[in-house]
C-alpha cells in the first residue's frame, strides 16, 4: 500500500481533469529511503528538473521537492528506515485538448510504500533475464526520461508470469538493445564493458549513473554506445541496475547462461562501498 501526500498534506484523490490522467503528461522518480535518507537523492533531483525543462514544464525546487518528501516520510507508516519515496509531477489540470493552459499550476504528489525485499540469493548467484517482444519506439525528444507514459513497460512486463524470471530486457524497434523494463544492462565483453545509450528511447537510470560515474572515478572505462542485440548473447557477464537493489548478475537469458565473474564482483564491491548496502554481506 502506499501513503500519497500532497502540499505536506495526506491525499487519496486525483482530480479527473489533471493532464496526468488524460495524456501522461508529467514524470516521476522512484526513490530509495534508507536509515530515513533518500539515497542517489541529486541525481533523482537533476534528472526530474531537466526532464522537466526538456517537457517545457516548470522545473520543481529541490527544497520543495525535499520538504515534501520530509513531511511525507513524517507522517506515513512505512518503515523510515527502509522504504521507497515515489515523487510524481504533472502538468496539473486544464480542459479538453493537447495544448496546455496558460498559467497552468503543476501538481507534485509524494507517496510512501514499504520497499520489496530482494532475494540474497539473487546477489549471490545472480537472476533469469528473458528477452521481450514488445519494442520501445525510437522518440529522441522523450529518450532517457522517466515520464508518465509507461505503456511499452506494462505491455513488455505482462509478457511472463513465471517467479523465476526476475526481469525482461527490451530493444527498440530497430533491434537495438535499450534496458530492462525496470533496470538497466551492462555488458562486459573481451573489450571491456559497455552500455546501451539512452539517445533514442529507454530511461537513463540514477544508478546506472551512479555505476558510470564510480567506473569513471576507478579508471575503468564503460563504452556508451548503441549495442545489437547479437552483443548480448556474445557478452562474457551481464548486469543490470536500479535505484532500489542496486546491481544484480544475469545468470539466464533465454539459452545463454552465465556465471559472475571477477570483474562484475569488483563492481558489485565498488557499489557496496559507495553506501549501496544491499544483498547479502
């Protein structure tokens, strides 16, 4: 269940004319709460502003956006100490049509939820990937931003049932490898490691930001550049990321199987000690 507050106030309703409703007109950020504390809290904050600017939206205050979500955790019932934080933005409400009002006031809601528990087996050994049929459409202008519109991510998630797959990897309508529906990949090849650009489609994650950024800093070079999907099956290791468990192996793709090897756990280590404490000690 989650606890929805806006204005520092609890809400349980929409108004039906909010843009949200009708075009998914907006964005939102899926926070990890640890020890009280939003982790990766900058990057949710730049990412949210400058997909803002790129919509032509008002960019939120990060002090409106942190007092809001203080008061939130204040008042919900989740455990403060391990929770997720969803901070979702429209461009509030207006009448009939696609052309926004002027002076129109965007809407910000803040809700609380308990956080999903990942199996310690899944860091220790790694989890089952599969490949989606559903293709994400090739759209530069809305290319790494967590928008309201997430129909290709329903549609590729409804195409398993099955517990043992844990995530299913996307490619765009010209074959290109992209993410996961709720994740990110790398690959590491005999080259090196690389990982899929987010020019044309797919979400650029905070944490895959984060792993760039600690590859970077440890003078590991990560390649950011389109990826055929011939490259997965050809990869020597997989990994995905996310915001709430951090990176995680691949140990199935369909046929292909793999197995963590030292360079995904030298990474797995360089998160950990970064403050990404999840999974197993």
């Amino acid at each position: 269940m989650t606890e929805w507050f806006r204005d520092e106030l609890p809400c349980s309703t929409i108004p039906v004319d909010d843009r949200a409703v009708h075009y998914g007109d907006g964005l939102f950020e899926t926070v990890a709460i640890r020890d009280g504390e939003p982790r990766l809290w900058e990057y949710h904050v730049e990412r949210l502003q400058t997909s803002a600017a790129r919509l032509g939206l008002e960019a939120p205050d990060e002090s409106r956006l942190r007092s809001g979500l203080v008061s939130a955790l204040g008042r919900a019932q989740a455990d403060r100490t391990r929770c997720v934080a969803k901070i979702l933005m429209t461009s509030g409400r207006g009448p009939r049509g696609y052309r926004r009002p002027d002076g129109g006031q965007m809407t910000i809601l803040t809700g609380i939820s308990d956080a999903h528990t990942t199996p310690d087996a899944c860091y220790r050994d790694g989890v089952n990937l599969r490949l989606c049929n559903t293709r994400l459409a090739v759209q530069p202008q809305l290319a790494g931003m967590k928008t309201l519109n997430r129909l290709e991510q329903v549609l590729a998630r409804n195409e398993w049932n099955d517990d043992s797959i844990f995530e299913g990897l996307t490619l765009d309508t010209d074959g290109r490898l992209i993410c996961g529906t709720m994740s990110n990949v790398f690959l590491i090849t005999g080259q090196g490691l690389v990982t899929p650009a987010m020019t044309r489609c797919g979400v650029s994650g905070v944490m895959r930001r984060h792993v760039l950024t600690l590859l970077d800093k440890a003078g590991i070079e990560c390649s950011v550049r389109d990826v055929g999907v011939e490259e997965l099956w050809s990869s020597e290791d997989i990994f995905i990321s996310n915001s709430q468990y951090g990176v995680l192996a691949a140990k199935r793709c369909s046929e292909r199987t793999w197995r963590p090897g030292e360079m995904f756990h030298r990474i797995a280590a360089m998160v950990s000690a970064s403050g990404i404490a999840e999974g197993p000690a």
